[in-house]
C-alpha cells in the first residue's frame, strides 16, 4: 500500500470527485438513519480523515466475504477499501505472502489503534486445526485484538459461527463474540455480508471515530433494525393469504408470497429487501427464493430451507381490528404481533434468551 495523507487526496487520485464523496456519505447516513447534516459531516471528515490502519484475518470461513466486498459499487469502492483505508493485512487480497505478509501484520499490529475485521470462526476443538505463520487462530485474533481500537467480525461465520459451527461442528468452531470481551466488537452477519453494511461501519468509524449504533446482538440498527418480511416488496400476497405452493405454480409465476416454500424473512433481520446485491439489481426472493435466513444465528443448522416456519405470522392487517374489537390500542396490537414474531424466533433460534428478544427492535 502507498502512504498517502488522507483519504481525499487518495480518492481524488483515483477519480472519486468531491460530489461523489458527498452523494455517497449522504447516501450511506440515510440508510444509518443520520440527518443529511450527517452525511455532510462525513463527507468533510472522510476527505480530511488520515488512513487508519485496518487489519483483516481470516480464519474458517470460504472467502465469501471478502468477494462480497469487493462486489461493493459506488464510489468505486474499491479504491475506497483497498486504496484510501489502510488495508494493512489481508490474507486474500494482499500481494506479499510468507514473511512479509507477517511482517506488515506485526508492523500494523504495533502502530495500535487500528480496526480489526475479521471474517470467519474460530476452532477451539485443537489448536492445530488451523494455523497461519504457524500461529493458531484464536492465537492471532487474541494478539491482533489485545491493540485494536474495535473488532469488527464479518460474515455469519465470525458473527454467530455460521457453518464451521453447524452441527456437529466437528472443530468446536466458536464465534469471535465468543472470544472477545474487552473491546468494542460489531457483528456484520450474513452469508456473505452486505457490501454497504460492511463499508458503512467502516466509513463511520473513520469520519465520526466510533461503531454506529448496535442492538442487542451488536449488529449496526441501520442494517439489521427490520427484517426482510418487514420491507419485502411480495408482503401484499402475504399479507392477503396468496403463497406460492410450488417453485413452478401459477403462484410463484404471479409473484406470489414464499412463505410456504421456506422462506425465513420473518425472522431474519437485514437490509437486502431494501438495498438489494449487486449493485441494487436484485435479491434472493425477488429472484424467485425464497431468504434462508443466512444472516440469523444458528444458521445453518436453524435452515430448514424448504420447510415453512410453524404458522404465518398474522398479519398487522388483522391484528388491528382484532385489537380494536377488543379495546386495545394500536400501540398495543403492534406488541402482539412482535410477541408472536418473538415467539417464532425462540422457536428457530433456542439460543436467543427472552432477555435478548426484550431488547429486540
Ligand atoms: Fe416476502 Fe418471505 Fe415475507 Fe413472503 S414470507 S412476504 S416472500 S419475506
Ligand atoms: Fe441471506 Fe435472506 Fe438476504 S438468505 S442474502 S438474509 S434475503
């Protein structure tokens, strides 16, 4: 990586104007719910902002990841990853290998205060299970996390354990939640991520210094504050009892609901239904898939990809009236619906505690 000043004058280099800074910034603070006064201050602090240091290991994960990023678009993100952050350490993406790859790690490492993201979970079962440099994994995140200013953990594999730890996890592959206690640590889950929640996080720890605001499975709210049902553009067929029976009925060509065919929106929290992959073109069910729930803890062994969940949440539609009929406010009816919602969640995800869901948006 060549040293540069800030950030601007990297971007600038690399063709990124002022004005696609700002309309990115403006963009990214609207879907981190920041007033545009927001977007305007990041877009002055990220062009002044001196590279901070950016360490990335990755342990047991299939490099989904990383491809997930670097699918990221505007403004050509790339360079905004790769070139204006201080990518120190990559394991897929750098060019050097064996000692100097080391090498820049343990300089990076040195310089203190830096963003640690990690991609993957960690094997606990034997400490040879897998090693880089010889170091065991949970060896390098605890010494790469011991300087850094925040751990971010990336994927569903780092955030919840993901598949390594899927039954019967034959590593005894953990969560990098599970590890880290002392530092600010956000989860960004998915298999793989949201590009835009992973450069988000990123852009608002260097413009304002600190994570954005997480809920209580310390996912970024921006990102994970809805589920996929709650903005999914077939919620009408949903909401209106019309579910697609099989994969190739008059239903699934109607764009009928999934429902019955498996899908998971209900219970998964994330931003596809709304920010959409590829550059915003599309989504697993606007593809005609039903959402796996790839970014909810115990996935994959909570999948049962075809399998719908117990029994359609009722709809608010009905809730309401119910509601009223029985002198209840709306306030009110919105709690039943959340409660049942809750319930299904237990129902998926055993490992949630009623504490959890309390706190849950
Ligand atoms: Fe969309 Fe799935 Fe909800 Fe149906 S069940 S409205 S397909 S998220
Ligand atoms: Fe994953 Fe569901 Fe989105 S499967 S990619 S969270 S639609």
């Amino acid at each position: 990586m060549t040293a540069q000043k800030n950030v601007g004058s990297l971007l600038k280099q690399h063709g990124v104007s002022r004005r696609d800074l700002l309309k990115w910034c403006l963009a990214t603070a609207t879907t981190l719910a920041l007033p545009i006064s927001a977007g305007r201050a990041m877009a002055k602090s990220l062009e002044k902002a001196t590279r901070p240091s950016v360490i990335w290991l990755s342990f047991q994960e299939c490099t989904g990841c990383t491809e997930s990023l670097t699918r990221a678009h505007a403004p050509t993100l790339e360079h905004l990853i790769l070139e204006a952050i201080s990518l120190d350490y990559h394991h897929t993406l750098q060019a050097a290998s064996g000692e100097a790859a080391e090498k820049a790690r343990e300089e990076a490492m040195q310089k203190g205060g830096y963003l640690l993201v990690v991609d993957g979970a960690i094997p606990m079962g034997n400490a040879g299970y897998s090693t880089i440099a010889g170091m065991s994994n949970h060896a390098m995140l605890m010494a790469a996390a011991n300087q850094a200013a925040a751990v971010v953990a990336v994927g569903t594999c780092a955030a919840f354990g993901g598949l390594p730890m899927a039954d019967p996890n034959p590593t005894g592959a953990v969560a990098i939640g599970t590890l880290i206690h002392e530092k600010p640590l956000v989860n960004i889950p998915g298999c793989p991520p949201m590009p835009q929640a992973i450069v988000g996080v990123v852009a608002h720890f260097l413009a304002f210094g600190k994570l954005p605001q997480l809920d209580h499975l310390h996912r970024p709210k921006a990102y994970y504050g809805e589920t996929i049902h709650d903005r999914c553009y077939r919620r009408p067929f949903y909401d209106k009892g019309l579910f697609a029976e099989t994969f190739d009925d008059e239903g699934a060509r109607k764009g009928w609901c999934l429902f019955k065919l498996g899908c998971k929106g209900p219970t998964t929290y994330n931003a596809c239904a709304t920010l959409k992959w590829n550059g915003g073109v599309s989504f697993p069910i606007q593809s005609g898939h039903g959402c796996l729930g790839c970014s909810e803890p115990r996935f994959w062994d909570a999948g049962g990809f075809y399998h719908p969940l117990s029994a359609p949440i009722q709809p608010l539609g009905k809730v309401v009236p119910i509601a009223v009929a029985t002198g209840a406010a709306v306030g009110t009816a919105t709690a039943l619906l959340n409660r049942h919602r809750y319930q299904q969640v237990v129902e998926r995800y055993p490992t949630i505690t009623p504490k959890d869901l309390e706190k849950s948006p």
